[in-house]
C-alpha cells in the first residue's frame, strides 16, 4: 500500500526522479525520463504493479518499519534513512548520479550499530505496471526485459527469485556496506557499465554541493529556500532545459476523486515563473537553458503557443486513462497525457513574455531570435485578446473572459512596450501603447464589481479567483489601489479555508462547477503564497509572516510541498514535489526578507 503523499521523498538525476516512502520503498519511478513509463507504479495501484523496497527485514505479515529518521544529506539530493531495531541501527543512502549515459538509481546499505537483517526486495514492471519483464543473468548481471526496455540490476549480495519478485537477504554489522544498483539500457544494446556506487556518490555530492554555492540568497528563509531551489533543479531536464510541473502524474486533488492529471510535461506558466525564480537567486545558465528550450519549442509557429510540451518541446501529449491502476486510494482514473495542452490560455502569453523580460533586465546575453519571437506574441494577442479562453486553471467547462487572462494579456504589452523603449526591438511603439491602455481599461470596466469593490473570477460573473492576488504583483495597478485592497480582502472573506489557506475558486461539490468538474479540491498552495505576497505589498507585513511561516509548516520533514492541502484531512493532495509551490515559496521568501518581516 502507498504511503501519504507527504511520506515521499524526492530524489533524482535532472533527467528522471524517484519517490521513496519512509519503509525504504521506491513506489514511483519512470525510465529514462521524466515523461517515460513507470516500472515502479505501486504509487498508482498494489505491488503488483512494481516496487522496490530495502529495509530491515520483517515478517511477512506485517507491515514494514518507517525509518526513524530520514534526512538529505547537507544541501543535496542524497537521502539518508536510518532504522532503529531490537537488533540494531541500519542507514540506507539514496540518490541518482547525474548523468550522461545509463540512468542509475543507487542504494547504499551502512550498518551504523548491532548485527541487523535486511531484505531488497525488486518487483519491476514495465509500462506502468501492465508488463512482466523477463528477469535473467547475463554474465552474472541480472537483466530484466521487455521491449524497448531493460533495466539491470547490480548487487554483490546474493539474490533469488520468488513469486516473480527479485529477493536479496543479507545481514549488516557496523562499517559494512553494500550497494544495490539499477540501470536502465535500451533493450538492443550492449549492457550498461557496471556501476561504481561510492564513486558516484562522491561525484554526487559534489555536483549539489557546487550548484548551491551559486545561490545569492543569505535571508532568514534560507533552509526553505535552497531546499526549493533543489527541488526546482530536479525538476529539470538537464539535456533541453524544459522544466517538469511535477514528477507524477494523477495524484489526486480530492482522495478519491477525479481531478487527477498528469503533470510531467512542461508548462509555460510553470516554467517562466521557476525561471524568474532561479534569476532572482543567481541561476543564469538555468534560465539560458530554459530561453533556448522555448524558443525550439515555438519555433516557426509562435502563432499556436501551445500552453505546454514535452520536455524536449514535443507537441502532442494525447490524453488516456491507464484503467488496469486503480488510482492512488482509488482516485481514479490515472491518467497519462494531457488533453489540456491545446486549450486557449491567453495568460501564458503574458508569463512568456514576463520571463523574457526579466532575463533582459538581468544581463542574459541578448538573444536576436526572443526578441523578435516577444514582437511576433504581441501581434498574436492584438486580434485575440478580446476572446474568451480556458484560463490559467485550465478549465474543461465552457471558455470564459477570464480577469487574470486578460491582466495577462496587459503584462505582455507593457513589457514588450518597454522591451522596444530601451532599444533593443522596434516595433509599433504608440499602437502598442493605445493597446495596452485598452486592455487596462477593458478590465476596470468589465472585470471590477463597484458593489463589493472586488475584481472578478470573468466578465460579469460574481465568482473570486485568486489568479486576481497577480494583480498587483505584475504591476497593473498599485498596491495601495482601494479595488486592490478590496480584492485582497474578499478573497481572504470567500476563499479561505477555516485554517487560513487559499482556495483557487469555488468549487461546486458533486454538480459541475465552472471548471466542468464535480467534486472538490483542497487549498492551493501557490494561492496561499501569493496570499501572503499580496499582504506584504499592501503593508499587512506581520499577517503575511505569519501566513508564510504556517505554509512552511506545511512541508514534509523534508521541505518538500504537493500542489494542495486538504484542510479536512489535514494531509497533502495534488501532483508532488509540485514546481508550482515551491516557486511563490521561494518569491515570497524574497519579498518577506526585502521587507524586514520576519521572526527572531
């Protein structure tokens, strides 16, 4: 049985990542990338569907023991578990070494007290579950097969096979260690080297501990801060510079619900506000990367900006439902793909732009082809920023004149305007500016309930979004405007949750809501950030650290954060580690230093 969400922790090599349970059970793994198959979905369904555990041994009917501890080692992505039994105490070290050839994952058995008796036990099963390999030795490796795939796995500890399932008993005594090693080879080609555990290791930690010493944050957040700023780098593609939303997929918003979706592609929403993150905190080649990613993802057709691709820019991401998994406590249907990458979402267009602009103003070297690429978006959104669209929340309901698309589309202009003022593109500067002016006044007038003094979910409706906290925070009007203020204020009234949290918009229970959905979902974690964002800016610093502070006690005792949390059950729901999260995290960890608010 998976565990909770929040009992996960992430390890990974900037081309793929694990999930590792606190019993020393990898439930979540998909080979060689992000966006591959699973040969680890226990996640999604039951052991049968692949697993691999490695802990002390226990009997078989009952269930295996939590670490007593578990930690990442220093300012990596290095775990280390550690059990405490009647025999004694055991540490397993976990990680991916970033890598050029075969994706590995390594785990590395140290006994730290007493004699104690561990078992792996690896249960592969390729194409998410579905798919038994064909397990054998080839030059005294084990080899398991299936199609396009192998993966071999590497051991000096003696192995047996029972009930389809890879078995190793061994026992460890203080200053032994072992090491248990898988890697992944297409299936036509020669075997992949043999692994060198603890060169790796070594290798590893270096690598993380290199990439940190670039970040220019000292605040007083700076634990949660870096500890998000490595969660973002896994998150990366290494070989292109795209960035996954997350490294799941159909994890619920609602336990047993149906908002389940798959979140390992790459969102340009998602993407531009980790870039702005990463330059803010000293990580140029990153945002390089991630620039050269869009633009050979846009390439030759910016006209169709999709709102999402593939992690190497690929544009067809069919939607389908896996119906062989029952779903993480069976919130089904899992799904793979995404029907939503061709919606119309106005909005990206502004966060597009809002990234390249910062690059600019940060020093990235010019790049001729952004430019123009910004100029060829704006031409886009002068004949289609009047339409109505599916919105930043990806509505499957009917399209609406979404407020916070079209503040969006508002964004995109004034940074294009200011992109051709200090002459590095021309462009139609006065019809550009009218443009703008246009779009600005469209939204007071059509998007602002004078009744309430609140901005609006769309035109004419009398829903809150909490898309409308941007506001200011892209600059469309002051913090200080009273219709700010007062949108601040309503949100906190209508969609915050008994705990404090922010909900997304309301949502409509078992009828269909404006998303087209039924069911609920819990407080969206990127709300309560911008939440606590938009109180600072309005002088409300003390409320907005404390807010702030109640969020990071949200984390995991490994600092990591899932799209959502459910104020009911008092647990994290959604897609995890989730990008969308750490990023405000990191933002309003900026803001809250900047401003001096903060305890102690």
């Amino acid at each position: 049985m998976a565990g909770r969400i929040e009992d996960y922790a992430l390890i990974g090599d900037m081309q793929t990542a694990a999930l590792v349970c606190r019993d020393g059970t990898v439930d979540w793994l998909c080979l060689p990338r992000f966006d591959s198959h699973a040969i680890f979905a226990g996640l999604l369904g039951t052991e049968e569907h692949g697993f691999w555990r490695l802990g002390p041994a226990h009997a078989s009917d009952s269930p295996p023991p939590t670490a007593a501890r578990r930690s990442y080692r220093g300012d990596s992505l290095i775990l280390e578990s550690e059990w405490d039994t009647p025999r004694g105490t055991v540490r397993v070290i976990d990680f991916m070494p970033p890598r050029d050839g075969a994706p590995q994952l390594i785990r590395i058995v140290e006994g730290v007290s007493g004699r104690v008796p561990m078992r792996s036990a690896l249960r592969m099963r390729f194409s998410y579950g579905r798919v038994v390999p064909w397990v054998h030795k080839h030059d005294g490796r084990t080899v398991a097969v299936a199609g396009p795939d192998s993966v071999w796995y590497d051991t000096e500890r003696e192995t047996y096979g029972k009930s389809l399932t890879t078995y190793s008993d061994f026992t460890v005594a203080p200053g032994d260690r072992y090491a248990f090693t898988i890697s992944w080879q297409p299936s036509h080609k020669e075997p992949p080297p043999l692994p060198e555990p603890e060169t790796s290791l070594e290798a590893t930690e270096d690598f993380w501990r290199e990439w940190v010493e670039h970040c220019t944050y000292h605040g007083p957040y700076r634990e949660a801060v870096i500890r998000s700023l490595i969660t973002l780098k896994a998150l990366t593609y290494a070989p292109t510079g795209g960035i996954v939303a997350a490294p799941t997929t159909s994890l619920p918003e609602e336990i047993g619900g149906v908002r389940n979706w798959d979140y390992r592609y790459t969102w340009l929403r998602d993407a531009a506000i980790t870039l702005s993150s990463l330059l803010r905190t000293g990580y140029r080649e990153e945002a390089r990367s991630w620039r050269e990613w869009l633009l050979r993802a846009v390439a030759g057709d910016p006209e169709n900006l999709q709102i999402m691709y593939g992690i190497a820019g690929e544009r067809e991401l069919g939607e389908a439902e896996l119906d062989w998994l029952p779903g993480y406590e069976s919130s089904a249907p899992v799904r793979v793909g995404n029907g939503a990458a061709h919606q119309l979402q106005l909005d990206v267009y502004g966060e597009v732009t809002e990234a390249l602009h910062l690059a600019h103003m940060t020093g990235l070297a010019r790049n001729d082809y952004a430019s123009l690429l910004q100029l060829k978006l704006i031409r886009y959104l002068e004949d289609h920023w009047q339409e109505p669209d599916e919105g930043i929340w990806e509505v499957r309901g009917p399209r609406r004149h979404f407020v916070h698309s079209k503040v969006m589309a508002w964004v995109a202009v004034d940074r294009t305007i200011k992109l051709i003022e200090s002459g590095d593109a021309d462009g139609p500067l006065e019809r550009w500016k009218e443009l703008r002016d246009e779009i600005h006044r469209d939204v007071c007038e059509k998007g602002y309930d004078k009744e309430r003094n609140t901005f609006t979910q769309s035109y004419g409706s009398k829903e809150l979004d909490a898309s409308l906290l941007l506001i200011p925070q892209m600059g469309f009007l002051p913090p200080d405007d009273k219709r700010v203020i007062g949108t601040i204020e309503a949100i906190q009234r209508e969609l915050s949750t008994s705990d404090g949290f922010i909900l997304r918009y309301p949502t409509e229970g078992e009828s269909t809501g404006v998303d087209g959905l039924p069911g609920d979902e819990g407080a969206f974690l990127a709300c309560s950030f911008w939440m606590a964002d938009d109180l600072a800016m309005i002088g409300r610093v003390d409320e907005a650290r404390k807010l702030f502070e109640k969020l990071l006690s949200l984390r995991n005792d490994l600092g990591l954060l899932a799209e959502e949390w459910d104020p009911r059950l008092q647990r994290q729901v959604g897609n995890f580690p989730q990008a969308f999260s750490h990023v405000p995290l990191i933002d309003t960890a900026l803001r809250l230093t900047a401003s001096g608010a903060y305890g102690g």
